[in-house]
C-alpha cells in the first residue's frame, strides 16, 4: 500500500503543477495591451517545457517507487533480482534520453525569432 500512496501523490503533484503553468501562462499574457508574439512565444515555450518536464519527473518518480518496492522484496531469487536492477538500469537510460531529447527540443525552439513571422503583427 505504501507504493500506491507515493504514486498517488506523485500524481496529485504533477497535476497541481500543470495547473499552476497554466494559470501563470494565462497571467503573464493577460494584461498585454497589444499583441507582442515574442512574449506569448516565449511564455508559451516556457509553459509547454514545464508541463513536459513535469511529465518527465513523474515518470522518473512512478519508477522510482516501483523499483525501491520490488528490489527489497525478501526471498527474490537471485535472477528475478538481477532482472529488475537490469530493468531498473534501462528506465534510468531512457528517462535520460527522453531529457536530453527534451532540452534539445527547447533550446531550437528557443532559438525562433517569431518577431520576423508574417503573422506577428510588425
């Protein structure tokens, strides 16, 4: 029970935490008098990599929880212990890789001046 109560408020994290993004993405652009496309691009931005890494850092706790769950279980023979750390391992590498990816991702998009798009009002 005790796995299920950590996920539980994992979840309930990520879920005020997307909501906190988005009511600051709603504050920030709506005293605007004007529309400024590189400040709603940039909020944007902002609030979308948050709300990802949001996802990102439960799905490294969900793990987390289940794997300091498994592993101590007694009398887990030898292989079965040898699987999960292997498992364990790997979910480690992916989560990794899914940031990388992540901040990647991000920093291109940070890299757009949408001031020039044809659509941006100037």
């Amino acid at each position: 029970m005790n796995a299920i109560n950590h996920y539980v408020e994992v979840g309930q994290a990520w879920a005020n935490g997307q909501v906190k993004i988005g009511q600051g993405l709603f504050e920030a652009i709506r005293g605007l008098e004007q529309f400024d496309a590189g400040l709603i691009w940039d909020k944007s931005v902002e609030a979308c990599q948050a709300a990802i890494q949001g996802n990102l850092d439960a799905e490294v706790a969900g793990t987390r929880i289940l794997f300091e769950e498994v592993a101590p279980v007694n009398n887990l023979p030898a292989a079965a212990l040898d699987v999960v750390k292997q498992m364990q391992a790997a979910t480690a590498e992916v989560a990794q890789t899914q940031q990388t990816a992540v901040d990647n991702w991000f920093n291109l998009l940070r890299q757009i001046d949408v001031k020039n798009l044809p659509l941006a009002g100037h």
